[in-house]
C-alpha cells in the first residue's frame, strides 16, 4: 500500500478518524457530529479505492471528485468540533487538508490533460 501514497495516505487517515471519534464518544458522550465525521473520514479512503479500479478515465475522475468533496466535508467536521470545544488533535487537520490539496492537485492534472 506504501507505493501510492493517496492510498495510503486515507487509510491512515481514517485509522485516525475513527480515533479521535472514539476518544470524543467516550468523554463527551458526542454522538451526532462525531457519527458523520466517522461517515466522511472514512469515506475518502473507500472512494479512492473505488477510482483505482474505474473502468474509464471519466469513472476515475469522478470518484475521486467525490473523495474530494467527502474530505471537504471531514474538514468542516474537525472544524465544528473545534469551534464548539471538543479538541482535535491539529495533526489530523493538517493531514485532512493535506490530503484534500493531493486529491485536488491529481483532479487539476487529469482534466489539464
């Protein structure tokens, strides 16, 4: 899995995800936006498994599209959260935004081409 690093990347990522859901359901007991956090997070992972194995390069981009737009909705979890108080770790936003700016740099280079 090391060589693609998007691959990765979002299964780390969600290994840490469902982490910090754990950790806030436990000494918050915060349910609602921990549960979709855990659906988005997880779901970016899933989408680009899914690309790797499009069966067009329109299928491609369009998965990866939606991995897109599932860790751009990660990050307004994380940033809910924080706002109301329940801390995230700052390494999980810098990952989630580090990967948003991946899948965005591979979307601009496909549809360039």
């Amino acid at each position: 899995m090391k060589n693609n690093i998007l691959k990765f990347k979002t299964f780390e990522f969600a290994k840490s995800i469902i982490s910090v859901c754990k950790a806030i359901q436990e000494s918050n007991r915060e349910y609602t936006l921990t549960n979709q956090l855990l659906k988005s997070g997880t779901s970016v992972g899933a989408m680009i498994r899914e690309a790797q194995h499009a069966e067009s390069k329109a299928d491609f981009i369009h998965k990866l599209s939606i991995a897109q737009k599932e860790i751009n909705e990660t990050i307004y979890w994380l940033e809910l959260l924080e706002s109301i108080n329940l801390h995230v770790e700052p390494t999980v936003f810098a990952e989630a935004k580090s990967i948003y700016y991946l899948i965005t740099r591979i979307l601009k280079t496909l549809k360039e081409r």
